[in-house]
C-alpha cells in the first residue's frame, strides 16, 4: 500500500460509492469507527494486514474491486450489483 493518506482517501471513497457510514464498515471489519475514521483521515495505518483483506473483500463482494500498481489504484464498479 501506499501512504496512509492515500489509503484512507480510497476506503472513505469505495464506502461512499457503497453507501455505507463509518459505523457500517467498522461493524463489518470488526474495529471500531474511532479506527476507522483516523485510517479514512491517514492518521493511522490498518491495525492488522488480515483488516485490508477484509476490506478488499467486502469491497469486492459489492461489486467495487480496488487494485494497486506501481505508482496508482485502480477502482473497477460492477453497475450489475
């Protein structure tokens, strides 16, 4: 992953195209909105890599896939879910 910044940019991005609140992806990731907001902002990293895997595939079974290259991300929306 890139910085914090960047990372928390494209969580508070997918979960506003999902239209889900903070509290909604925190229960479903397990950690709590306070943790979830100081990612969102890049205050803090995930707590746990098994977290940002978690997030991906939630993100992913809603039809939102995020992937990273070398220098960027790359979103792709299924319009079908």
């Amino acid at each position: 992953m890139k910085s914090n910044n960047e990372m928390g940019f494209i969580v508070r991005g997918v979960r506003s195209l999902l239209g889900m609140n903070q509290g909604d992806l925190a229960d479903a990731l397990n950690i709590t909105r306070s943790t979830l907001c100081k990612v969102e902002n890049g205050d803090r990293k995930w707590v746990r890599i098994d977290t940002v895997g978690k997030a991906l595939d939630l993100f992913q079974t809603k039809g939102v896939g995020v992937y990273e290259s070398e220098d960027h991300y790359v979103i792709l929306v299924n319009k079908q879910k």
